[in-house]
C-alpha cells in the first residue's frame, strides 16, 4: 500500500506546502516574457508532471530485483537526491511568489534543474525508465528557468 502512495507523494506535499495566498496582483503587475503561458495551464501541467516524478520515484523503489521495500533502498544516494530535488521544487513557489524574490527564485531554480539532472543520472542506472519520466519535468523546469530568468532582466 505505501508504496502505491509513492506514486502521488509529490503531488500531496505540493499541495501542503505551497502557499496559495501569494499576491496575484504583484506577479501581474510584473513584465513578463510573451512566452509565459496563461495561469491555468499550470494546474493541469504540475499534476501531471509531480504524478510522473512520483511514478519514477516508484519505480526505483519497488525495482523487481529487490522483493521486498528495504531501509537501504529508502536512503540510498538516488533516493536522498530526488528529496532534495523535490524540496527545492516545492520551496521555490515561496521563494518565487509568496517572498517576492525573483533573483533568490531565479537561483535556487538553477540549482533545482542540476539536482534534477543527478536524480535522472543516478535513476538511470537503476531503471531507465524511471529516468526517462522525469525528462518532461526537466524541460519544464528549463521553461520556467527562461521565464524566471526573463523576469528578473525586465524587473
């Protein structure tokens, strides 16, 4: 059963630890790059993206040389990577909106891609697969990366 639940772990801590009470007024008063899709495309978007990073995430943990859920496999260096990369993905909507630091945002998405790009390396040589899921992630991130960035030029 936890292990099923792996699957949406993403998804639901996003949701308990975003802050949704940020100050709309502030980002739409900001120059935005003409790339910057319409709000609503992001709540279709993160759900399916945090649906794949939780399906990769299981498909480390329950991987079918491994019978049963082991403490190593829960703290392995793959494992502690992808928590990083997933605290730094939930933390980066406060720093971004509800702190209004796009500069601090700007970075810390930096340094988010870069642990992404370890999550996917270190996933791959367990299960190709579950590396491959995150790739749609890593492009969003470069996307959001480009919108953060031309936010801070023109601000």
């Amino acid at each position: 059963m936890f292990s099923k639940l792996i699957v949406i772990l993403p998804l639901m801590l996003s949701y308990l630890f975003t802050d949704r009470n940020w100050n709309r007024s502030w980002y739409n008063s900001l120059n935005k790059s003409s790339l910057d899709p319409p709000s609503w495309i992001f709540s279709i978007v993160w759900p399916i993206l945090y649906l794949m990073m939780g399906y990769s995430l299981y498909l480390i943990i329950n991987r079918r040389d491994n019978s049963a859920l082991s403490f190593n496999r829960l703290f392995s260096l793959p494992i502690i990577i992808y928590c990083i990369m997933l605290f730094l993905n939930i933390t980066w909507t406060n720093t971004f909106f509800t702190k209004q630091n796009v500069v601090a945002g700007f970075k810390q998405l930096f340094i988010l891609i870069i642990f992404t790009l370890f999550t996917i390396f270190s996933f791959y040589k367990i299960d190709r697969y579950a590396a491959y899921l995150l790739i749609p992630y890593t492009l969003w991130l470069l996307f959001a990366l480009y919108l953060n960035g031309y936010i801070v030029a023109n601000n």
